[in-house]
C-alpha cells in the first residue's frame, strides 16, 4: 500500500471540505489539526480549490492536503502544483490514475460496482472509494464486494456520518472514511472555526470509542473547577459541560 493511504489507515477519517473562498483555508486547517484530524480532501470544483491547496500546505506543511473531485489530467498537474500530496476521483478515468501513477502521486478513484474494482485491480491499484457509499448500499454493499476480491480495501465517502462511522471502520477491508460532518459549509462560510475544531475532536473520539460520562474533583473555587475542566476538554478532546 502507498505510504499515503497507509497513512489514512492510521488517521481513519479523510474530511472532505468545499471551500468557496480562499482566505478560509488557513484557520480550517488549524481546526483540523487541532480537532486532531491534520488531513483533508479540497474538492477541486470550486474556483478557490487550488488556491486553498497551496495556502494550506504553505501553513501546514506536516498536513496531509490532498485535491478530491479531480476528473481530468489538467486538474491534477494544477493540484499537484498547488502541494496536493494526493488525489481523489468520484469516478474511475484510467486516463486520470495511470496519468497520477506515471507522475507518482497516489490516487484513489471512485468505484460502485465489481466491474469498476476489476478496471481498478487490472491498473495494479490496492486501495478504491467507494462512492457514494450510502446510496449504493453502504457497508453490505462492500462486503458483498470485499469477498470475491479478497486484495481490495475500500474508503467508503458518501453518507457517512458520526452515527455510521463505527460500523464502517470496524470492518477490516475499510482503510478510511470520507465524510464532510465535521466541516459543514455553512460553518465554513460564518467563520466558525472553534465549533469545526470541536466536531472534529467529537469525530475522532467517535472512531476511538472514546466517552467520558461524568468526573468529580473536589475544587476550591467555581473558578478552579472551570479551570480543571478546561484543562481536560484541552487534554482529551471531551466537550466541557
């Protein structure tokens, strides 16, 4: 498996993220790496989309920023020269992957049927999307897949959410899961980075089965408690109450 996509298996969630004006990309990318996700899929269908690329790998150089929506070889070589270190297609265009394969940037194209993963397999690709994974019957759907091509792992993009988060990654041929919960546009659009930040803590202890119900310590003051419980949601990513 490419050394990207291995990588991916180690984050477990790709944040697919629509940014419609360029000077969004910057503090978006702190809230993901602060929320503990230092990844994200740019779709390439918005005019802002290479710029946002190149402000976010400028910023954050460790961040694994990658160009999603890319259908043509034109898009890739602006991606790629915009410091997209990956590529992620809705469709499979072999035109498109053995083009990324001869420039050595790792794609991942997306599939819905057998006769998509065999296009994948003849072009010695290891890893396919699965898109949109909801409505082309979700996670049975890849396991239906997943058993007759038993060399195939899957990241499933399309209707995943924190509710169906778990059930997807426990499955062993799932490397990730593309999802855009954590970075709804219309936080994008206000501004409101800090709740970005949050959903992204909430989404990666969803995938680490993390949950805190209740803690007592004894605190002098309500000011202390405050203090304490802060340095905690800080810590650990939980939610303050």
């Amino acid at each position: 498996m490419n050394p990207i996509l291995e990588q991916f298996q180690k984050l477990g969630i790709i944040p697919v993220v629509v940014i419609d004006d360029a000077k969004d990309a910057v503090p978006l990318a702190k809230a993901l790496c602060e929320g503990g996700l230092p990844v994200a899929e740019v779709t390439f269908r918005t005019d802002a989309a290479e710029e946002a690329i190149r402000l976010m790998s400028e910023a954050y150089p460790e961040m694994l920023v990658g160009a999603g929506t890319v259908l043509t070889t034109e898009q890739v070589d602006r991606a790629v020269a915009a410091g997209s270190k990956f590529i992620v297609s809705p469709g499979l265009n072999p035109k498109v992957v053995k083009y990324c394969q001869e420039k050595n940037v790792p794609i991942t194209p997306g599939t819905a049927r057998p006769t998509d993963i065999e296009m994948a397999l003849e072009l010695g690709l290891d890893v396919v999307k699965f898109f949109p994974a909801e409505q082309n019957g979700g996670l049975a759907m890849i396991k239906a897949m997943a058993a007759p091509y038993t060399k195939v792992k899957f990241m499933p993009t399309g209707g995943i959410n924190a509710k169906n988060l778990k059930s997807y990654l426990d499955f062993d041929k799932i490397i990730a899961c593309g999802g855009s919960w954590m970075v709804p546009k219309d936080l994008v659009a206000a501004g409101d980075f800090e709740a970005i930040k949050n959903l992204t803590r909430e989404a990666v202890n969803t995938m680490l089965g993390f949950e805190l119900r209740h803690i007592g310590i004894n605190a002098n003051s309500e000011d202390e408690a405050d203090g304490v419980a802060g340095s905690f949601e800080k810590l650990f990513g939980f939610t303050k109450k």
